[in-house]
C-alpha cells in the first residue's frame, strides 16, 4: 500500500500522514512547502516511511511526477488554506483548488491510480442552509471562491467517477482545528495577543456560530469512512456533534493565554468578512452511522487547540 | 442598455440576440468563432445593433476588451457545446467552461459590471435524480467533465454573488434544440443519414429519455425570468413539459427526412457514452410560477427541429 498525501506537510496532511504510517503504509508527500511545514513530518522522512516530492500542484508534470510512483489511493488535501484571500486575490483558488485538483485527477487517468479521498468543506453549503445541513442539501450555492473552488474539486472528481471509473471519497469538513495549525481563528487570536496582550480584535460581532472538530478525530474520521463504505462515490460530512461561538472562542483563547485583562472588542457585523459564512453545523448522521467517533465536542476541541497552539507559538 | 453575450453567434446565443435587439437592446458579442457562425447574426452586424469582438474566453484580455464597452448585463452562453468530448480530450471544459466563467466574472469585477445570467445544465444533477428535478435536489454529481464544468460556472457566480455582489441568473437547461443546431442528436441523425440513407447508427440501446425545450421557448423563458425575478442569486431551471426517447427522435427525424426505409441500429447499453445522463427530466415549476410560457412539447420541439435543420443541413 503506498499512499499520496497532497498537501502532506501541512496541518491535517500531516497528522493523516501520522495515522497511516501507525497503520503500517508507505506514503508519497506531495508539497510545495507554502504553508506545509517539514518539521510536521521530519520523523516519518527520518524512517524512510515518507518520502517527500517537493513540487507544485498548478504543475501538471509535478504532479505527473508523484503519482508515478507506484500509488494506490490519492489524499487530496492540498489547498489554499487562507478562505479570505478570494476577498482580494480572486485567481487563488481557481489555482491551487479547482486546477490542482483536476491535475490530481489527470494524472491520476494517465497512471491508472483508482481511488481519491478529497477534503471538502461545509463552506460548499453556502449560506442560509438548514442546521444541521445534510449531505443532500441543494442547492449548494458557495458564498467565497475558497467555496467554489471546493464545490469544482468536488464535480470534477464527481465526472471522473461516471466518466473514467475512479472511486472516490468526498469528505465535507466542519472547521478543524488543533495541534500544527497554521491558519484560522484560534491561530489568529493568540498572534494578536502575543502582539498586544492587552486587547483582543474579533472580526464581526462575535455571534457567528459554527462546529469545530479536533484534527484527530478528522483524520481517523476520513480512514473509518473509507473502511466502511465501498461505493463508487461516497460523500460524508464530517463535523463535531455541536457548535461554538466567536466570542466563546475569544473568552477561552484568553483565559488559556492567561491574557484575561485583554479587552475583547468587536469589529461588528454579523460575520468575520464578505464571503464568511455566519453560521455552520453539520449534520454527522451519515457519518456516525459508519461507528466512526467524535471524542470532543467543539468546545472542548477549542480548549486543547488553544492550549497546543500556545505551546507552539508562545506568547514571547 | 447594451448586453454582452458570451457565445453570440453560436445556437443559443444567435437566437437570444435576436430577442435582444427585437427588444431595442445594443448587443457586444464575444465570440471566438469555434462553433459559432458569423452568418446566424449578420443580419444585426449590417444594422449595427451588434457588435462583434473576436476574442477567446480562455483570455482575460480579451474578456477585459469586450467588458470595456459599456456592458450593463452579460449572458455567458460560450462553451464547449460537445458533452462528448470529455471522454476523450479532459481539458478542454476546464478552460473553455470553468476558466472562461472565471475570466467573464473577473472582467465584471475589474468593470464594475453587476449582472450576469449563465447558461447552466441539467447534467449538473448527475445521476440517479428524481424526475422531474427541481433545483433544490442535491447532493448535485456530475459525470460527466462538461457537467462538472457548468457546476463549477454556478460556484464561482455564486461566490462572486456571496463576496463582490453580483446580481445572477442561473438556468439550468434541459436539452435546448432548434434551428440553427450545431450539434445534438437531431444534428448527428441528419448528418448520419446525409451520409447513408438507407441506415441510422443510434448510441445506446434507445430508451434514454430527456426533455427537449426549443430554443425560441428558452430565450423567451430566459428574459421572462430576468424580468419577473429580482433576488441576488436566481436559480431556475429551463425546460418543457415532457420527455422524449432517443428512439421517438430516430423515428421523426427519419420520418421527416423521408429515410423511411433506414434501419434503425441501436449500439446498446442504457446510454450514449460514459458521462451520458440515459434519463432527465426538470421540474419547470419555477420558471412556469413566473409566467414565462413552453409553446412546444419535447415531441413538437423534436420534429420542429428536424425540419428547420433538414432545410439547413439538406441532405444531397
């Protein structure tokens, strides 16, 4: 069994790199070191149980050049972590998502690789779905280009399986969070506050609500998925089972940074920038009825991430 | 007002302008001539109602140098019109539909141009939809690549509704035919039957069953929308009341060419190629709850068709 992990040096592609090596695979790190980092899977390259391929999947011919190594099953989760980028730069995620996925997919044909598991996002749902949003909500109308992007990685790899015969799993993420990250709203708070211990920004009104996941149990979410469900095209949620404010989060980011002097204020608004989706749930039905666990809530998933990423970062 | 049509002198687009200018609009087509045909719109050339920039979709300056010219709405028709191509060429729908899509909503941002309405597809549902679909069905899997391209145009419209505030109409299309045809299965029998009379080779085993819209009832039901639905993002789908099977269309087209002696031969299978959707039906209740009228049933649009496209193509 040999694996690709695109986007393997960075924050969820490292820990699935984690948990199949524990499972005993050999996995091929596809990464252009953007936002990745080596220093997440340095003791895997050590052992020889990972090798990393260093190039860029806008390239049809870097791509070309990992998946001819002897691949079994792709680990698409190479994206452009950053949703509000689109604000400004809008070819971004035509890029790194929709193009980079249909590379995948090409090269994938052209090697005669058969099976893909792609990180979605709940963001596809758009705005105004109903809470919890099932996998069958229609219609699915995006409100960022990071979202567009996410829904043309998931049409393409959808033709693919009628036209070429691929199998594949489409795994719509809730936001995940925990140890390695290196982009979102915990990440971004206690940067603030190592600038300015004394007062904490939140982007809108802090009322906007939505589920969160421990990386961990998204990664072992994404391989109880895939051993347990066999069909041509297997799309799943994953999420937590509940959800959590922006202002919760800040008053546990402060509290566990110990800056519980900051004055919190808010920008306003009712969400973070044009293009944010206020609120999101996920329904995980489909995805509890696998067996497969969710150990945190998202509380309690925001606590360990902000306890792991203070570790990392410092506050010095 | 002047409109930007995308695609102008192709099927779709010629009969729109035609609408267009019979409602006192100006009209800037952009066109790069690959499937379309000068001759469709010359008429409104010669009168200076339309304007034509000979320009390819995959350019963003090209895009940009027709946006320039004082556009207040744009109808994006252009596309690769050959649902079949994917099987065997896969990037073409990617840049001729996913990037081009890109490109015209670049160039609306950078112009500050507001309003859009897409030419989508029922192929966007894929598979195994109830009949008739209405728009809120999901999840929406494509399988074919062209299929995946249009749902990548409505993401990115979405997004771009959702980020910069763009006003769109999206219409999903059932299978739209009529004169001035330049592919589709009534095209292909005619062509077929040109070049043999006395046999007629059909993909699939004939029973897959669509619904046929004529291309007059889908321009009209396209402005009537427009002009009776004002949200930001207006999704509807376009079609007739009824289906027709591929082995009803053999039977008109060889009945109005007159090949009533042709043997029917039917290659097998319950479709045409891998990627074709065998059975589709929209729900039309939307479009119909506006007004907008269907004149002809897919059986009326069918042999309409065969007639206009017999005078057309001829068949010595």
């Amino acid at each position: 069994m040999r694996a690709l992990v695109t986007g393997g040096a960075g924050f969820i592609g490292s820990h699935l790199i984690d948990r199949l090596v524990a499972r005993g695979e050999n996995v091929v790190v596809l990464d252009n070191l953007s936002s990745g980092d080596l220093a997440f899977i340095q003791h895997h390259l050590d052992t020889g149980r990972a090798t990393l391929v260093e190039g860029d999947l806008c390239s049809l011919e870097d791509v070309m050049g990992a998946m001819a190594l002897g691949i079994d099953t792709v680990y698409h989760l190479a994206a452009n972590p950053d949703i509000r980028l689109g604000t400004r730069v809008t070819d971004t995620d035509l890029r790194q998502g929709t193009v980079a996925t249909y590379n995948v997919l090409e090269a994938m044909r052209l090697h005669e690789v058969k099976r893909i598991a792609f990180a979605s996002s709940s963001v596809v749902y758009g705005e105004g779905a109903p809470m919890p949003t099932p996998e069958h909500h229609g219609p699915c109308m995006p409100i960022s280009l990071y979202g567009a992007s996410k829904q043309a990685g998931e049409g393409l790899i959808s033709s693919w399986v009628g036209t070429f015969g691929l199998q594949a799993y489409i795994f719509r993420f809730a936001n995940i969070i925990g140890a390695r990250g290196t982009h979102g709203v915990i990440f971004d708070f206690i940067h603030k506050l190592k600038a300015d211990p004394t007062r904490l920004e939140v982007l809108g009104n802090g009322l906007q609500e939505k589920s969160y996941m421990e990386v961990g149990d998204c990664v072992d979410a994404i391989l109880h998925v895939m051993d347990h469900s066999d069909a041509p095209l297997n799309l799943f949620n994953l999420g937590s089972h509940d959800t959590a404010s922006v202002r919760q989060i800040a008053e546990i980011v402060v509290e566990v940074t110990g800056c519980t002097n900051a004055a919190i204020e808010y920008t306003g608004g009712d969400r973070g920038w044009a293009g944010d989706v206020p609120k999101a749930m996920l329904a995980i039905d489909k995805m509890l009825a696998t067996g497969a666990n969710v150990r945190m809530n998202s509380a309690e998933a925001i606590r360990h991430t902000a306890k792991v990423l203070l570790e990392e970062i410092g506050l010095e």
